[in-house]
C-alpha cells in the first residue's frame, strides 16, 4: 500500500513538474520573433544559410500565436492566421502545422523538423519589446544605403515599385515594397523577383532626414537610409555623337564572349534629351533614359543597366559600367565626341 503511494505521489510530482516547465517555456516565448535564417542538416556543417520562405514573423501571446509571412499575399506560401499553440517533451506544435523540435535561449529558437528523410531547421530572434510605430512615407523619395561598404542608391519610385543601383555594378534593380504594421511594429519588406530574393527590417525610428532600420537576416545588423533631395536634370554636356576609344578588359577568367546581340558591341553612343542610342554592327539599340543628379547616373531601366558618369568635358566622356550578359564589376569606359 505504501509502495502505491509513493509511486501515485511521484507521478502526481512529475505532473507538476512537467505542467510548471511548460508554462515556463510558455512565458518565455511570449512576444514576438522574427525569422533569421533556415538551413539543412548537410548546410549546417557548412555554415550555408538560406532566407525563410515560410513563416517569417511569430508572435506569442498565452496560448494563441500569430503565424505570418511577409510572401506575396496572392502566393500559396502566403500565411497570416492565429493558432492554438503547445510544447511537449521539447516539441511544439502550432495550429495543424507539422510538429516541431524547439531549442530556445534568451533571445533565440531553433525549431527542427524531417521532411522527406532531410533535416530543417529555421532560426528565429526575439524583437525588443515595447515598439513604437514609425510613421514613414517614402513614396517619391530618394535614399542612399551601404551595403558591404558599397554605397546603393534607392528610389521608391511608387507605393508598390523601387529602384535600386550601386556604385560596383550596372545592375539597376527593380523590386516590390510594402510596409507592413504588426503590433505597432514598422516593417519594410522588399521582394526582387529577378534574383528571387525577398527581404525585410524593422524600421526602429526616424530621425530628421535618416532612417534607421534592424535587418535581422543571417546576423542583426542596423543599416540606415539618408535621404536625398530628387534630382532629374539630365546635363546638356552628355548630348551628342560619342565615339568608343578605350574599354577595360573582362576578367581574365571570365569566358565571355561579345556576341553582335550585347549592348558590348557598341561603336558608337548617340544621346538626345529622350533617347538614348547604342549604334553598332549590324545593331542599333534605342532606349529612353533618365538620369539621377546625385549619383550622376545614367539609368535605361528596360535594359536594367546604370552607367556611372565619371567625367565629362567639351571632348571626352567617362563612363563606368558593364554592358555584358553576365554581371560583372563596373569596367572604364572612355569615349570621343564626333
């Protein structure tokens, strides 16, 4: 009989002990976390490190949690919707979702699942408690950024379209933007279709002409936009009738090759205030063009080319861009007025 008792006092014990550890687990995921990475069990032993393109946003509250995605909201992978969450034996399950392994620290998750015999994981952060809202309109308006200590230049030309260009390459860039408001959290997220990428940051304040931004992609970093005041003129200096003289080389290991099709394989450029020409054999390319007065810029935005304007002078003209069909570092370009 006493043994009975002892073995139904601890079973009652361990019932407590688990139903106590839960609810401190539960506190402890109480607020909101952001997605940072994902990776495979084969990625981790490289240290490859993918974006989320799932659930992108958590936000615990009790024993419901918020499940979004910052994906196109047309898109199957598109979620929003608030779940009854639990944790069991480091387990947690969210609303119908698969069940997952979930490895915690003070201000990070881990939550592992198997899906066809392969090992996933994603890795989430904690966002600081007590936001503000940030009220932020950008339409319009034109920043600059650094990226890798490369300066970028943003153009948030519409309420849905921006541009983007750097100072390395002639990639010019188009993606979506939209701000999204969760919890009076401000969040920019941006999505290139081209590269497949999709981004986005907490937007922490602004103040006077910058804006401060936390990405937490891959690792927390701040990055700030400094507004530029628009400028558009395009400089009469550039119009005319302008000869190739000097090109810098490919790469050396690079096996491109300039086929008659590539904007390469220009002879000549022909520039009036609309239109932008490049003459050669047995092609002509036309383009419309516009130009950004603080980068001194050249942009022909269906080509998806910037060209760098160096100098320019009664005689000459500087250029520095990359005209090939793989993306390479800007190359030195120098032309002769006819």
């Amino acid at each position: 009989m006493l043994k009975k008792s002892v073995i139904l006092s601890l079973l009652v014990i361990l019932v407590c002990i688990s139903c106590t550890t839960e609810k401190k687990s539960k506190t402890a995921l109480e607020g909101t976390w952001i997605a940072s990475y994902s990776q495979t069990a084969n990625n981790v032993k490289n240290n490859f490190k993918d974006i989320p393109d799932y659930i992108h946003l958590m936000d615990f509250k009790g024993n419901t949690v918020r499940l979004k995605s910052f994906n196109d909201k047309n898109s199957r992978s598109y979620i929003d919707t608030v779940v009854n969450f639990s944790l069991n034996d480091g387990a947690i399950k969210l609303g119908n979702e698969v069940k997952m392994q979930i490895a915690m620290a003070t201000d990070s998750i881990v939550l592992s699942s198997e899906v066809y015999n392969q090992r996933y994981q994603d890795v989430f952060r904690k966002l600081p408690k007590n936001p503000k809202t940030v009220s932020w309109n950008p339409i319009g308006k034109h920043y600059t950024t650094y990226h890798e200590d490369i300066q970028v230049f943003i153009d948030f030309a519409n309420d849905s379209v921006m541009y983007s260009f750097n100072d390395a390459t002639s990639i010019y860039s188009k993606s979506l933007w939209r701000i999204e408001n969760i919890d009076n959290r401000t969040i920019l997220v941006q999505k290139n279709d081209d590269i497949f990428s999709l981004t986005y940051g907490i937007v922490d304040s602004l103040i006077d002409n910058k804006l401060y931004i936390t990405d937490y992609l891959f690792q927390e970093k701040s990055i700030v936009f400094e507004e530029q005041k628009p400028a558009h003129a395009k400089p009469s200096s550039l119009y005319g009738t302008w000869k190739l003289a000097y090109k810098e080389k490919l790469p050396l290991d690079s096996e491109q090759v300039t086929l008659p099709s590539s904007l390469d394989s220009f002879e000549k450029f022909r520039i009036s205030k609309d239109s932008f020409y490049f003459v050669g054999e047995p092609i002509t390319w036309c383009y419309n063009w516009k130009y950004y007065e603080n980068a001194e810029t050249i942009v022909l935005e269906k080509a998806k080319k910037a060209i760098k304007v160096s100098k320019v002078t009664k005689d000459s003209l500087t250029l520095k861009m990359d005209l090939s069909q793989i993306d390479f570092l800007n190359r030195k370009y120098i032309l002769t007025r006819e």
